[in-house]
C-alpha cells in the first residue's frame, strides 16, 4: 500500500512539473515580437523567398532601407528594390513582373491598368517642391510664377526676383509619379516646357546641383542641409516647404506613397508589407528617411486629387 501511495505521489509531481513547463514556455513565446521577421504576432520565425518591389523613385531610398533593416533578422528573404518611376511599378505590378509596384499615384490614375486587380497599401506620405540652384537666387516663389518659370513663359531668374541667369528646366519623363504629383499640385495641371528629363530623382539632384541657374522638383526625401549642396528647396506663396505644412496641408505638392499587388499578399509579400506597417517603420525609419506616416496627417486626398480634413 505504502508502496503504490509513494507512486501515486510520484506521478503527480510529475504531472505537475510538466504542467508548469508548458506554462512557462507558453509565455516566453507569447513575449516575442515580429521584429522584422515579418510573421504574425508573437511570431519569431525568420522568412525566405525571393520578390522583385520597384517603380517610384521618390519611395525608392525609403524602400531599400526598409529592405536593409527587414533582411538583417531574415536572410534567407531576397528583395530586389529597383527604380523606373510609378508608372513601370504599376504596369509591372499587373503584368505579374514585379511582386510590389511602387507609385506616388492612384493605380485609377494611370490609362490601361485595371486598378480593380490591384490591392492598395498607404505605406507612408511624402512631400514634393521644386528644387533649385542656390545661385538662382530665388528660393520662395509664388505659384504663378512657379507656373512661369517651368511653362517657359519666364526664361530668366531675374524676371521673378533672382539673379541674371538663364533658366534651365529639369524634368522627370512621362509616367514618373514624381512628375505628375508636381504638375497637377504645383503647376495646377500645366505642361511644362521642354528641358533635360531624366529618368531618376537622383540624376535630377545631380544636375540641379552642378548646373547654376538649373531648377527641377525632387521629394523631400531626396533634400539635405549639408553647406556643399546647391540643390535648395522652394517655399511656394511664403509656406515653407515642411512635413509640418504637408500634414497640415497648407503646402500643396504631396503624395501617398502606395506599394501595389496583384491581389492580396502573401508570403514573403506579405511579411515584408506587414514590416512596413509596424512601429519599427512607422515611427522611425519613415521619418528618419525624410517621409510622413500617414497616420500623422489632418488632411487626405481621394483619386480624383480632392483633398479634405481628416
């Protein structure tokens, strides 16, 4: 009897410890966060694959360092992030050529896409304004003359308070979402004349910079302070070319910056996307990059370019 009451006793100790152990375990999971790995809360499985995000160059730097810091906990995930505007992100997107198309437009607003098979996500807002020389002179503008300048009505700085120099136009080319967001906020949906176009915001920066009396239009983004760049922003009627002016939407020239796929994401897609939305993104890298959190804005904008208060 003594016996089986020692026996007894034993397996419920046993029962118990093991109890305990799963109950332990359970928390330590329960305690981990994505962290960039990309899966579902709680999750710290690391992802793979391989997918191809690309089109917009003004989310582009955001974009890649999103990709930098997404692939340090998951190695074995391949993302190839290339440029080629918002047009090719979403011609590319529907053809089934990229995984991610990036665009700073609506998918309604560009002609043959069927935007019903494309599935939206806001990942963030940026802002846009001309760029110029600093030996222009001219630094705030008004929209008229903004106007002027890059219809080709104005051909020279000193005809809207800069210096005497000529004025050189640098355009981005058809289907770049960097273009059309500047032509229809800035110019009020004028054509501007013809100039150099380059296919990148970081070749326009380029030339703005090097060429006195150059002037083109480049996302926030792609602006620095450091004392040897030429390349200035524009205040437009006296507002300041700020995240603080966009937000508010006292400055005109923004964009969401929208990361496109054929249908809803999955996989590695997905994970990545998700990694997009989080805290890590949202609350640091979007702002460190030089972008806006969507969810900081009191203002927002329909397809149609409407914009009314949240």
């Amino acid at each position: 009897m003594k016996k089986f009451k020692s026996l007894a006793i034993m397996f419920t100790f046993v029962l118990v410890m093991g109890v305990l152990a799963a109950c332990g375990g359970g928390n330590e999971n329960s305690s981990n966060s994505s962290n960039g790995n990309g899966g579902e809360e709680g999750s710290s499985e690391a992802v793979s694959g391989s997918i191809i995000v690309g089109g917009s160059s003004a989310l582009q730097p955001l974009a890649a360092a999103a990709v930098e810091q997404f692939q340090q906990n998951n190695p074995d995930a391949q993302i190839d992030v290339q440029g080629g505007g918002s047009g090719t992100g979403l011609s590319e997107v529907a053809a089934g050529n990229f995984d991610i198309g990036n665009a700073d437009y609506f998918a309604e607003s560009k002609e043959g896409i069927e935007a019903s098979e494309l599935v939206d996500h806001k990942v963030a807002v940026v802002g846009m304004t001309a760029a110029v020389n600093a030996e222009a002179g001219v630094t705030d503008i008004s929209k008229e003359d903004l106007i002027k300048v890059f219809t080709g009505e104005v051909t020279n700085w000193k005809d809207v308070g800069g210096e005497d120099m000529e004025i050189q136009l640098v355009n981005r080319p058809d289907g770049s979402g960097t273009r059309a967001t500047f032509n229809e906020f800035g110019l009020d949906g004028a054509t501007p004349a013809e100039g150099i176009t380059e296919d990148s915001s970081n070749t326009v920066k380029k030339i703005v910079n090097d060429t006195p009396g150059a002037v083109g239009y480049l996302a926030f983004s792609y602006f620095d302070d450091s004392s040897d760049s030429n390349v200035k922003k524009m205040a437009i009627d006296g507002v300041e070319a700020t995240d603080e002016n966009v937000t508010t939407g006292d400055f005109p020239i923004w964009a969401y910056e929208h990361m496109y796929t054929k249908g809803e994401p999955e996989g590695l897609e997905k994970a990545f996307l998700d990694y997009m939305m989080s805290d890590e993104v949202q609350t640091s890298l979007v702002p460190d990059q030089g972008y806006i959190p969507a969810s900081k804005m009191k203002v927002e904008r329909d397809a149609e370019g409407n914009q009314s208060d949240l």
